[in-house]
C-alpha cells in the first residue's frame, strides 16, 4: 500500500517566507486524502539572515534561495515543486461598487476604474480583481468588485528566488487566500467570519463571507510590537521582553507584563470591532465568529480576554486538522498550527494546480 501511495500521490510544497522566519509543509495527496510528509521553521530574529530589505521589504532573492536550498538539504525534502506565500506588505487591495451595468460590461469598467484605486502606473504591476457581491436591478446589476495589484518588481523577485533554488513553482498567492483555504473552521465556512492574523510586522483584519474575502485591513499592532512595548515599558532587553511575552502572556499573575500587553492588545480589540461594526451597519449582516492566526495566536489568556471584550465566539486556526499525520505530532502541531496556516494553505494550492 505505501509503494501504491507513493506511485500515484503528488506532493508539493506550500512556503511562507516572513520577514523573521520561513516556514515550509510538504503535503502529498492520494485521492481525497491529504498527508502532511514533513515541516520545518527556520528562525531568523537571531540571526544575522535577512530575506527582505529593510528599506523597501524586498525580496533578497540571492540569500532567500541559499537559506531555502540548505533547509531543504538539511531535512532531506527532495520535492521541487513549490507554491509560496506573498507577504501582506508586498499588496494593494481595495474593494469598490460599480454602478448597474450588465456582466459583459464588468471587465472593462474594472480595468477603467483600477488606474485610480492603484497607486503605480497599470504598467508596473500585475493585477486581479473578482465579483465579491452583486445585486440584481432587472435588467442590470450592481457588482462589488475586490481588486488586488502586485508590483512586476515583486513578482521578479519571487521568480528569480524560485530559478536559483532549482524549484517549480505551482503559484504564488496571498497570505489571507491561504489562510482561508486552510484555517476556516466548518462551522464557520457557510457564515460570517473575522479572520485576525497577527504577524511579527502588521496585522490583518479580514471579513470573511461563505469563504470570500469582504474586506481586509492592515495595523501596526503585531507580535513584534508586543515585545517592543514590553522592552521599553520594563526597561528590559528584547529577548528578555520576548521571552516574558511567551512565558506570561496576559496571566495576571505577573501584572506588569500583562499591563503592558494588554494596551495593545485592546488596540487590537478596539479596531477588530470597528471592522465588524462597520461591516453590519454596510452590510446589515451580523459577524458570526473570529478566528485568530498567525504566531500570537497562542498568546496565553488572548483568546479568553478577546472572547470577553467582543463577545463573539473565538477559534484558534488548526490548519493541520483536515491533514493526516502521525498521532505523536498531534500536541506540537496544534501548538504551531496557527503559526503554519499560510503554508499549509499555498500548499494545498499547489495540490489543487
């Protein structure tokens, strides 16, 4: 049975490379079931790797290609095809109305519009949109229309870190499309979702409908910024504030870690339910459940705390639940569950490409 699995399953990659750690899954499918073969995470706050420039947060291509090839030798991953993540940072979305027209006038009317919801020349990026909801006026219709751009640099970037690596690339996709393919529970998949994804830089806060992408806002409040307003509010080194952070969270047993923490975690709380208020009074729909992602997810007392100040229902992600693996595996991947939902989400697209 194993050679049979071998013999006819695929397999692919799905890599997410942030801007203080990589982090890869390699999935095989066999029919409908999907097989988690291995995962790794990489590291590089202590390191004195970088994969972005500090300027402009841009792909080092060069570097980002030796880091991958030895993580992929060290662990022994001989797979080579690959799909990746593309960092929040590095994309332009808006969402917009257009006015009743017919489907067939849609595309041109989008393209019309996005020269002036784009902020670079239409030359200079590659860009997407699709209908998110639509409302009929017999005989027309009025669509709202979710667009997305990627500067050509950045795609170039990508392109160029896969050739050097010696990898096929199956696609490229952004962080909050993996994290909805990956990280939506089943009771929330037919529903209203917030989806919040703490990352070490920024914050998303998305609306989530029957699995479409609403709408989708970025922060400065992150898990780097935690660690930030540790150290400077107890005076105490950045490692020292991030090991309090991990160590204590919100636990009121130590208030001073958890005073500090929680000014910004009610930041988070304060703009995650204006996102939802102003979705219900738009939309006249209600936000039925919010799901936290990202490595801050974790942060011991967050969910309790967000439950309490929202009062909505909160799920931690759990990309690997719908993944076979080893039952020993089961406590640590829950752990780094919320941390993996991205890659696991690019490589189930992959699978699907």
């Amino acid at each position: 049975m194993n050679f049979l699995l071998k013999l006819f399953s695929k397999k692919c990659l799905g890599i997410d490379i942030g801007a203080f750690s990589i982090k890869i899954v390699e999935l095989s499918a066999f029919g409908k079931k999907i097989i988690l073969e291995n995962y790794l995470q990489f590291n590089l706050k202590n390191s004195e790797l970088r994969v972005f420039n500090k300027e402009n947060l841009s792909l080092l291509s060069e570097q980002t290609a030796d880091v991958l090839n030895a993580l992929l030798k060290k662990c022994g991953i001989k797979e080579k095809k690959a799909a990746l993540s593309l960092p929040d940072f590095s994309i332009f979305s808006t969402s917009f109305l257009l006015p009743p027209m017919t489907r067939e006038e849609v595309p041109q009317t989008v393209e019309f519009k996005a020269r002036h919801y784009i902020p670079l020349p239409l030359s200079e990026v590659v860009f997407d949109w699709q209908i998110i909801e639509k409302r009929e006026m017999p005989p027309e219709v009025e669509f709202k229309i979710l667009l997305m751009a990627i500067p050509n640099k950045v795609l170039w970037n990508y392109q160029k870190m896969i050739n050097l690596a010696v990898l096929e690339l199956k696609g490229l996709e952004a962080e909050v499309f993996a994290l909805i393919r990956s990280s939506i529970p089943e009771n929330l998949a037919e529903k209203i979702a917030c989806l919040i994804d703490i990352g070490w830089q920024s914050t998303t806060i998305n609306i989530i409908e029957k699995k479409i992408l609403k709408e989708s806002h970025s922060y400065d409040i992150s898990s780097n910024s935690f660690t930030e307003k540790l150290s400077s509010g107890l005076k105490i080194n950045l490692q020292e504030a991030e090991r309090l952070k991990l160590e204590y969270g919100l636990d009121l047993q130590n208030k001073e870690v958890s005073k500090v923490l929680l000014a910004e975690i009610n930041s988070l709380a304060l703009e995650t339910e204006r996102v939802c208020q102003n979705f219900s009074q738009n939309e006249n729909k209600e936000v039925d459940g919010i799901i936290l992602a990202g490595g801050s997810a974790n942060l011991f007392g967050l969910k309790e705390y967000l439950g309490a100040k929202l009062k909505k229902p909160i799920y931690i992600t759990d990309p690997f639940s719908k993944i076979s693996f080893s039952s020993l595996l089961q406590s640590r991947l829950k752990e780094l569950g919320p941390s993996f939902g991205v890659a696991v989400g690019v490589a189930l697209m992959g699978l699907e490409n």
